[in-house]
C-alpha cells in the first residue's frame, strides 16, 4: 500500500471509528454540472463522509466516451471535486471498475446514478452496481439517485459543438 493510500485508510478507518458512516460512488466527473453537484450533495446526505472513486484519465478512456475523453486531466477533475462541501475525499483509480477500491474502503453505503439499479445482481448488466453484493454482504445499502434531466457531460460537448 503506498504512502498516500495509507494516510486515506487512515482516516477512513478514524471516521468508521468514530461512528460516521462513509459513503462511496464513483465517477469520471469530467465537465461538471449542476447533475453532478446535486448527485454530489444527495450522496452526501445518506450518510456521514462522502468518498468519491475518481478514473483517472486511463480508465475514463476505456469506458468508451470517446477518444477525446476526459476533457479535463485527473489532477484538474480531482481538484474540484475537493473544492466541493459535499466531498471529504478523492481517490484516482486506474482499474476498469472501482471494485478493489469498494474492497479496501469497505464503505457503509455505495451510492451510483439513476441508470444503475441498486437491486440488479446480475453483474454482466448495465445495471448493475460494482461492489453492491459485497456492501451488502457486509450489512451495507446501496442507493441510486435519481439523474437530473438534461444533465450530462455529454450534452455539454455536443452543445458546444453546435
């Protein structure tokens, strides 16, 4: 585990102490917009911490947004999601999905947008969550909010193309 991971289980460990629930999902965020920052505060309001999962720029690219994606660098798309009230702490991954994160953290509550269906178990779905089955093994929930209409970074790309 390297230096940095370990000051942030430190105190992810300190908070679950302290009985505050963490609560984690996961994002590119790259262009954000109001969905993101009411989906940021929603997630926040389930529980105690809020951690957000960030891709860094290798992993948002093999999401398959296109190969103009992300638009902005992780240090750029890290930097304001700290500068957010509703988020206590980021980590850049660079797997595909953010399951061994959810295995480190072992958050109280996951959290993903309304595309994704907290009750879907098959995970070669598009609606499944990706650390929901071992969440709740664990006795924890796993919420989805529902998306603001019109939101997204996509449609801001497109927009500002035409």
């Amino acid at each position: 585990m390297s230096v940095q991971l370990e000051h942030i289980m430190d105190a992810i460990n300190g908070w679950q102490r302290e009985g505050q629930k963490v609560v984690f999902t996961n994002g590119v965020f790259d262009i954000l917009h109001a969905g993101h920052v009411m989906y940021l505060k929603e997630a926040k309001a389930l529980g105690g911490r809020l951690v957000v999962g960030l891709n860094s720029d290798k992993s948002a690219r093999a999401l398959g947004k296109g190969p103009e994606r992300p638009i902005n660098p992780e240090e750029d798309r890290q930097a304001v999601l700290e500068g957010l009230r509703s988020v206590d702490l980021v980590i850049v991954f660079g797997e595909d999905t953010p399951a061994e994160l959810i295995e480190l953290i072992q958050p109280d509550i996951l959290v993903k947008g309304g595309d994704y269906d907290p009750e879907c178990t098959d995970s070669s779905s598009p609606l499944f969550i990706v650390g929901s089955t071992e969440v709740k093994s664990r006795g924890g929930t796993v919420h989805s909010i529902p998306l603001l209409p019109g939101r997204s970074t996509t449609s801001i790309i497109k927009k500002s193309r035409t």
